[in-house]
C-alpha cells in the first residue's frame, strides 16, 4: 500500500514538474518576454521561482497604471479572491485618488494593519512598477505600449525559497496557489482599465471644451 502511495506521489511530482510548473510560471506570457531581462532582476539574482505571466488589455498605460498603484490590503484590494486575499472586502471597481503617489520606502500592505508587506522599489509611471526585498522577492509590473493603443502588462515574480527556515510552508503555499491569485489578478486589472473609471486628472488640467 506505501509503495503504491510513493508510486503516486512521485508520479505526480513528475507530472508537476514537467507540464504543470512550467504553464503556471509562465501563464500569458510569450517565449520572448519569458526570455528577457526586466528590471528589478538583479534584487533577486538566482531566484527559486521565477514566474512572468502576461495579458493585454485594451487601454494605454496610462489608463491602466492607476489600478496598479492602489492595490493592497485596506486599500483598493488585489482583484483576486478578495475572501483570501482582502479580509472579505470587495476590491474596488474605481481608481481611489488617495494612493496614486507611491514612492520608493512605501509599504504595499498584506497585513490587517497596513504594517507588513512589499516595499516599492522603483516607481516610473506609467512604465514600471517594482516591489521588493533584495535578496528575497521582487514583482516587477512592465506596462508596454503597443502600436494598436492597447498596452501589454508583464508581471514577474522572483523568490529565494529558504529550505530549512519556517518560511519554507509560505513559499509552498505560493508555489501551488500563485497563479490562481495572480491570473484572476491580471484580469481584473484588465478589466477595471478597459471599463472602469477614468484616472483622476492631475491639478493644473482641464478637459478641452
């Protein structure tokens, strides 16, 4: 009965590893943005996960950037399962104008008290956003324009697993569940940018008559 239990088990670790990982690590994304260097890379220089996930979206950067700067527990969300991941709110379904300024130190927040979370690194509207601790985990955001005025949005995720530390449990759990969180993430995104509100103007504009 053990062995036929082990038969299993290393069966389907074969079957993870060979077609499993790699479609979830690189779920939307082409061979050439998979392949290329993006920035942030070096925050995390020989990362255990690596994933780049990918998805266009119908509006310029412009449009979709503000959705980006929001996200976080307590703020607008994460678009994702907001049950797991926003403490049962709903993510918001417009563009909240007081978290359109992150700067470099701020704290994206995954905890209830807004304490603990992803630190921003870069900040380079609307083309790039960077979240991380070096040495331990980036997520860089790449909003790229295409020629059609759509923009295509490239994630990607880089992790060192600490095999003998307790965070260990937390890197699986991100192993086997990320891209449930991050694909309905990315099309939520989408979403809200291709119909929901517009970006706040900046002071000084005015629409034309």
């Amino acid at each position: 009965m053990r062995v036929g239990w082990v038969v299993v088990v290393v069966a389907g670790a074969a079957v993870y590893r060979r077609w499993v990982r790699p479609w979830q690590l690189t779920w939307g994304a082409t061979e050439e943005e998979v392949a290329r260097p993006m920035p942030g890379d070096g925050l995390v220089a020989r990362p255990t996960f690596d994933a780049t996930r990918a998805i266009t979206i119908a509006a310029p950067p412009e449009r979709v950037w503000p959705w980006l700067v929001q996200v976080g527990v307590g703020r607008a969300g994460w678009y994702s399962y907001d049950l797991l991941d926003n403490l049962g709110r709903r993510s918001a379904d417009h563009v909240l104008p007081e978290f359109q300024s992150p700067a470099p130190g701020d704290v994206v927040p995954l905890s209830p008290d807004g304490k603990r979370g992803l630190r921003v690194d870069t900040v380079d509207p609307p083309h790039t956003l960077i979240w991380g601790t070096p040495g331990d985990t980036s997520w860089v955001w790449r909003l790229e324009p295409r020629a059609d005025g759509s923009t295509r949005l490239v994630t990607r995720i880089r992790s060192h697993y600490r095999w003998l530390s307790p965070s260990i449990a937390f890197s699986l759990l991100i192993e086997f569940t990320d891209i449930w969180m991050i694909r309905k993430m990315l099309r939520g995104v989408r979403d809200r940018a291709e119909h929901g509100s517009e970006p706040p103007r900046r002071a000084g504009t005015c629409s034309a008559a």
